[in-house]
C-alpha cells in the first residue's frame, strides 16, 4: 500500500539545489524567514559524501529547517522522513526530525507530536542518518503520532545543544512507508506475498500452506488469477477469493472457517463445481456438519453422484445439506436408462432374477415392472456374469419366465453409490426438477435419512427413492410434493420406503400419482395433506397411501386424504396364497379427514387388494374419522379388490370401525353396530339383516349384546316371556343373524353386532 503511487500524493520536498528559498529558518508557513541569502547558511554543490548539501551554522539555542511545500497527510497514512547530517566544526550539536503539523485551516495542531527522537552527533566528519515515522496511529514504531485532525505538514529537522557548530544536511527525503504496518493494520494476508504465482498451471500449494501459517486467524485473500494446487488443502484460517482455484476433480478443498456455498462458488469460478467441491469435502471434516448453500440456486446438468464425489462407499456422521434451491437444466444427461429383457424367477429364491438376458445394459437402481411384478420394485445389484439380478422386493406374480421391463431413473442427488449411509439430513432444499430429473436417490442400506422442510417441484418420474434398504428410520418432516400439473404423470411418486420405522409428518403432496408407497412396518402417519389431480377424471383417483406388506403394524392419525385412499396389499409377498403369514392388519387409521368432491359412486377411501387366496383381516382400527362426498354419494367408504385375491370374511379378528362421520355416503360402515330389529309380525325366526353395515364385505360373526325394548307378543298380542338364541354368520354369505325363539313372537330387539371375533 502506498498513496503516493495509488493516490498521486506528492511527498518528497524539494533538494536543497533548487534553492533555499524553498526552505524555512522557522516553521515554514507563509511569511517564515527562508534560509536564502542568510550568512550561516549556503549550499555546497559538491562534498565526499553528498551531492549537494546545505551547510548551516548553528546560531541560535534552536535552529529550525522546514520545508516550505506542505507535505500532505491522511489518517491511515505513515510517512518517514529521513535526513543524513554530518559536523563540520565547533560545537557538536543534537538533531532530530521535526515538523509543524497543520489543519485543513491552517492553523497549527498542537496535541500532534512534531518533534522526533534526539540523535547527538559525536565525531566530525561522520555521517549520521537521522529519521522518524509520522502517522496518525499510535502505533508500534510511530516516533510522531499526529492523529486524524492534520490536512497537511511542514517538515525538516531540528538542532538543538550547543551553538557555534557547522553542520552539513543532505537532501531531506520523505516516503510512504504504511506498508510497514500493512499486516498490522489489516487482518488479511495475500497469497501472492507468499510466491503463488496463479498463473493456472504452476502448482502453488506451498505458497497457500505457508500463507495460511502466517495468516495465524487473519483472512486469507486469494487475489485475482487462477491458481493451480494439485493436492487437498486445507484453509486453516478464513479466506477471501479474488482469484479461482483450479484442482483435480479427486483432490479436496477444506474452508474450515467459511465453509459455504459463497465461498467455494468464488474458490472455482461458478456454483455448480462450488456446489460440488463443497459437497465433497462434507464428509470429510470434523469440525462442521452442515454445508449451507446460502440460499442460492445451482442449475445442475447430470445427476450429482455424492459417493463418487466424496470417494467413499460407507460414512456413519451426522451430516447436513440445507438452505439453496437444486435446479435440473434442460438436457440429456436427465434422461431414463429402459431396458427389455427376459428373466426367470423362482420363488424359492423370492429376491432374485436369473437367467437375464442383456443384463449388462441394465443399471442398478433401475426399478423393474412387468406381470406380477409389485410397484416400486427395483433391481438392487447384479451378477453379470451369472446373469442374476437381486431384487429390492419378491414378486408376487409366481415362478416363470417372463419380459420384464428396467427404467433407471435420473436424480438430482443420487446416494446410490453408498453401501451404507447414516444420519445424513437435508433441509430448507428446493428440488427444481421441471420434469426433467428426479430429486433424491436413497443410498443402498442405511438409517436415519431425514428430508425436513424441503420441496419437491416437478420431479419426473419420483421424488425420494428406496432401491434397497437404505431408508431404515427414514423421516420426512414438513415437505411439499408438487407433481405440478392437473393431471400429473401416472409415474410421479412421492416417495417409497423399503425398511421399518420411517416418520412421514406434516408434509403437503399435490398432484401426484402416490404420496407413499411403504414395505416394512411400524411406520407413523402423521398431519399430512395429499390430493391428486382435483381437477381430473376419476381415473385419476389413486391410493395416496400403499401398504404392500399386511402386517403394517402403523398408525395413520390426523390427515387430510384429499381424493386419495388407502390401499392395503401384499404385493411383495412371492407366496401370495395366505399361509401361516400375518394377514392385513396392524394399523389404526384414527382422526383423519377424507374429501371426494367427484362423481364416481365407485369411490372407496380404504381398499385392501390382496394377491392370492385365505387372507383375512386381523388387527385394523378405524376411529374417529371424517368421511365426507360432496359431489353426489359414493355407496360407501371401504372395498375389497378381487382382482387377483379375496378375504376370507369369516377369520376377521379385531376389525373396529366406529366412531367415524359419514357426510355424501349412501352406506355407513360400522363394526361394532348398534341395530334396531323391530318384528310386527310374530314368528320363530327373527331374520335380521345389517349386512350392509359388515366393513369389506365381511360377515355378521357375533352378537356382543342382545336387549328387548318392551314385551314379547304372540299373534294373539299376549305377553310372552321367552329367551331367545341366536345364530350368526347366517343366510347367503353368512351376513345375516337369526334370534331363535320357543315359539312365534313379536317385538323390538336391540343388538350390538360384529364383522369379527375380537380376541
């Protein structure tokens, strides 16, 4: 730093040869005596060791030089003026630098210090170099602090002792010398100070490392040019980037103490290979977990593959991506990999695929469809050579070989390429897909992956990814699934779970084929609000909510299931005939809100679809919730599928269906009912038929009450005094209850019915 170059100051008085005219006897302010024509002064053109020089006798107790010129002066500006004197003869006297510091005004700043160190001159004939720092802080090193109220100074030197002696006094000079305080002033150090050359090609890691040891807390400033380091480095200290950096994509930048989006987009010149260095090197550094993308959005063009950039396979840390927007640009790299291929499953070996024709052209993660073949199925690895391909979930369609159908998708962040991955969170994220890519691939095993307060806008074909079991404890909190039109794609799915205990609370799903799509149990169903299309035909009434395994052992508790149902199915079971397996059940579906605004009848808000014969239903609850069509009735709210299985109606075990509000249904749904049977005609067998009430169909398996309201009445109207017996599961598909009497009577009877043995 130096203003006289950068500002234009001019500092350096005039020489002596110009004149002692220039120069004053007193202060040198306008008017002061000049040392011109004086009789102790006169310029000496030539001496042994300066080219010209004043030669002065000391006359007075104080004799003063000072220049005329006014030397400027700012605050934050150091000067140090330097003068070489030498005793000619007589009295040796004492020198020092001096000067007079003036205001803007004029007028004389008398709290400025404007005399500097005494140096006494012992010898004649010597040559002593007599100097001082001015500057406006007290600072280490200032002889002269003037502080910030001079504009501007008169400078020269002082002789003060003894009177009588002849002195001579080279040319006075004045420089910039704040870059002596340069480090001290600031908290920054630059590369360049160091040798970093930045010309893009020669390797500058030693000069970085040794800028940053000296930078000991103070920024570290990269300044303009593009710097090659051909090694991980790490910044110890903060940094600031003028210049940008050029690295091998493997190599690692660590800013440890600016680790965000800003600082690694101006470390290499744009945001996406900011966004990916900086995501890289989060899985490498103890000191942070988050990396913040400050809000910015980054335009990506392919899929990001997190474990080959990060270079690992398996990482266990708590680690955060949060605050930016992920947006998908227009191109090829986001398009589907499909294959067609013929393959042959075995029961026996319910997760594999063999004998699969080119199988080297089907990528893992490709989710597989075909006859018999479950939704979200996906091909979890493959053995080329042998021609095996291992599967996320069985088939249910039973052994044979058949065509099938491989659909890699393209996501915007792919974790597939981990083995493992736990506890890794992504926040405050706006997935922009554009019906371009994906947003998020799954890793192949892992636990505890978190999504909270992110949005999904678009995706192509879905937007969170299970291939495997990389979603064990997976947690969705506070998202937007927006498929983005009125009549989204069939494809767009919000989300798959291929393990247990996932968490999906107080998200928003809009347009999309399925919210959720769940293998594995106990998972909790929370606060959510899904619609599809609201706008289209029925076709596009699909389940919100897909449970493929029949023991769900899960809650659904205070959603708003907006034109969507609940399908519960065992899609994934490669024996699909019911056997010595759980059968559907589990699940309590409590307080919830279900809306169809449609004109189907055909409507249901609960399907079970069973694969195969003998199931049953064994342990499903639903309570308390709103059933509400407001566009004409649908018949009622729940159905069996028997497109490819039935119930068997007459095993159901703890199926309560009570407490809820129908509103636009033509047919409520209760088990257990409470049902008036009023017989105005005597007879032996009273017939009472609440079949209708029966939930999926079900029979009249039991009777948990029986009360006689008034007397029994034979024909003749006489009171009768009798107990009857009763016997359910009675008439065509034993959905009726018959009370048994001694003898033909009439009357009212109140029953309490049931659809199910409760224990």
């Amino acid at each position: 730093m130096n203003k006289a170059i950068t500002e234009g100051l001019v500092l350096m008085p005039p020489p002596f040869s110009a004149g002692l005219g220039l120069w004053s006897s007193e202060d040198g302010t306008p008017g002061d005596d000049s040392y011109a024509g004086q009789p102790n002064a006169a310029f000496v053109p030539a001496d042994q060791d300066f080219e010209g020089c004043l030669e002065v006798q000391k006359t007075t107790a104080l004799l003063k030089l000072r220049c005329f010129q006014q030397i400027p002066f700012q605050p934050g500006l150091y000067l140090r003026v330097t003068a070489r004197v030498k005793a000619i003869s007589g009295p040796l006297p004492t020198v020092r630098i001096a000067g007079w510091a003036a205001s803007s005004s004029g007028s004389n700043v008398t709290g400025a210090d404007q005399q500097g160190p005494d140096v006494a001159l012992t010898a004649y004939g010597q040559m002593v170099e007599v100097s001082a720092i001015i500057g406006s802080g007290n600072r280490q090193g200032v002889d002269m602090v003037w502080g910030t109220a001079p504009a501007y100074g008169h400078l020269g030197l002082d002789l003060t002792g003894p009177t009588g002696g002849v002195v001579r006094i080279d040319d006075i000079s004045i420089e910039d010398v704040t870059a002596v305080f340069h480090a001290a002033m600031f908290d920054w150090v630059d590369v360049r100070d160091f040798g970093a050359v930045g010309d893009g090609v020669t390797d500058d890691w030693n000069a970085f490392t040794a800028a940053d040891a000296a930078a000991n807390g103070k920024t570290l400033v990269v300044s303009p040019g593009s710097y090659f380091i051909g090694s991980h480095f790490t910044f110890d200290n903060p940094v600031k980037f003028e210049g940008s950096l050029v690295m091998p994509a493997s190599q690692r930048l660590s800013c440890t103490r600016d680790y965000n989006l800003n600082t690694y987009a101006a470390a290499f010149g744009s945001e996406l290979e900011g966004f990916r260095r900086a995501l890289q090197v989060l899985f490498y550094f103890t000191d942070h977990n988050t990396l913040d993308l400050n809000g910015r959005r980054i335009d990506l063009t392919e899929p990001i593959d997190v474990a080959a950039l990060a270079g690992l396979t398996t990482f266990g840390q708590r680690r955060v991506l949060s605050n930016g927007l992920l947006s998908a640009a227009s191109g090829s790299g986001w398009d589907s990999v499909t294959v067609t291929a013929v393959g042959t499953y075995d029961t026996a070996n319910p997760t594999r695929l063999s004998g699969v024709s080119n199988i080297a052209a089907i990528p893992v993660g490709a989710r597989i469809s075909g006859t018999g073949v479950g939704r979200e199925v996906y091909v979890a690895s493959k053995n080329t050579g042998a021609g095996t391909l291992e599967l996320s979930q069985p088939l249910w369609g039973g052994n044979g070989t058949r065509s099938y159908t491989f659909k890699r998708f393209k996501y915007l962040l792919d974790f597939g390429g981990f083995a493992e991955l736990v506890r890794f969170e992504i926040n405050d994220i706006e997935f922009s897909c554009g019906y371009q890519a994906s947003a998020v691939n799954l890793p192949y095993v892992g636990a505890l992956f978190r999504l909270d307060r992110c949005t999904f806008m678009m995706p192509r074909n879905k937007a969170v990814t299970s291939f495997y079991s990389g979603c064990q404890g997976l947690v969705i909190d506070g998202c937007l699934f927006n498929g983005g039109g009125l009549t989204p794609p069939e494809d767009i799915i919000g989300f798959n779970v291929n393990a247990n205990d996932s968490k999906i609370r107080n998200n928003r799903s809009a347009y999309c084929a399925h919210f959720g799509v769940f293998a594995g149990g106990s998972h909790i169903i929370i606060g959510n609000h899904m619609f599809p299309d609201a706008n289209g035909s029925p076709s596009y009434m699909r389940a919100g909510l897909i449970f493929t395994t029949p023991n769900v052992r899960g809650f659904i508790t205070g959603n708003y299931i907006d034109h969507h149902f609940i399908e519960l199915s065992n899609e994934y079971d490669p024996d699909p005939d019911f056997g010595s397996s759980y059968t559907f059940g589990g699940l309590t579906i409590t307080g919830n809100l279900f809306l169809y605004s449609e004109t189907s009848p055909a409507f249901r808000f609960i399907t079970v679809s069973p694969k195969g014969a003998g199931h049953s239903l064994n342990g499903l609850v639903v309570t308390n919730n709103v059933f509400r069509s407001s566009e004409g009735n649908i018949d009622r709210v729940e159905r069996v599928d028997t497109t490819n299985g039935t119930l068997n109606t007459g095993s159901f075990r703890n199926v309560v269906f009570e407490n809820n509000t129908f509103t636009g249904v033509a047919q409520a749904t209760l088990s257990p009912l409470y049902v008036e049977h009023n017989q105005t005609t005597a007879a032996a067998t009273w017939v009472v038929d609440a079949a209708d009430y029966m939930p999926f169909d079900g029979r009249t398996r039991n009777v948990g009450a029986l009360v006689l309201e008034g007397p029994l009445r034979n024909a003749a109207n006489a009171v009768q005094w009798a107990q009857p017996y009763v016997e359910t599961e009675q008439g065509a598909g034993n959905r009726l209850v018959n009370l048994q009497w001694p003898s033909a009577v009439k009357g009212k009877a109140m029953l309490t019915l049931r659809c199910d043995n409760p224990v």
